[in-house]
C-alpha cells in the first residue's frame, strides 16, 4: 500500500531528501542539489509531499535512523510565488516524479491533489 503523506509529517523529514533526489534523478532529466529540496521544505513545508510504501508493521515502529523511514516511491515539490506581479497568490509545481515500478496506480494524481 502507498501512502501519500506531507513531507513536513516527518520528524526529520531532511532525512527523506536523498530519497526524493534519487527518485528525481532516476526519472527526470531536469535535477537539483539536495538544498533545493531543503529550500522547498523549509519554505513550503505544507506544499510538498511524498508517496511511501507503508511499512508492513506499520509506521510507529518506523523511528531511529535513517534504515527506518519508508521506501519513497513518489514525491511532488510545490511553491508560491514570493512575489506576484499582480498580488494574487499563485502556486507552481517546481518537480514531480513517481518511480516506475509504482506507475499507472494513480500517485502522480494523488500527490497532485494533495499539492
């Protein structure tokens, strides 16, 4: 089962980043440094959001180290725009990406949806 969750719900969601970046380069030709994604959470925390494998004993024995977090399978990176021209808050997907063995489930909407 995939779970689409904010990326911000992670108490060191810093430690997803090299996830989301390896799912970003594996699919996509357009890549960004690990700050980037840290850029966008720190920012945006409540706009970007990951799809992960829900652990089979569940998430609350999911806590510790890196090992621990579930297997990212999908992610979509959002912003606003700090400053509109016309002062109307406009949003703006900066990446999204889903990893081919998780295709054709329906994710990229999802996370869409949820951005």
């Amino acid at each position: 089962m995939v779970d689409i969750l904010p990326l911000s719900s992670y108490p060191s969601y810093i430690d997803l980043l090299p996830s989301i970046q390896t799912c970003n380069i594996t699919n996509l030709p357009e890549n960004y440094f690990l700050k980037y994604y840290l850029y966008h959470a720190l920012t945006w925390p409540q706009l970007s959001f990951v799809a992960v494998v829900r652990p089979k004993d569940g998430y609350s024995k999911h806590h510790g180290g890196r090992d621990s977090y579930p297997k990212v399978v999908g992610y979509v990176l959002a912003k606003m725009e700090e400053e509109p021209t016309d002062g109307v808050a406009h949003g703006h997907i900066t990446s999204l990406s889903v990893m081919r063995t998780h295709r054709r489930l329906g994710i990229a909407e999802r996370l869409m949806r949820m951005s």
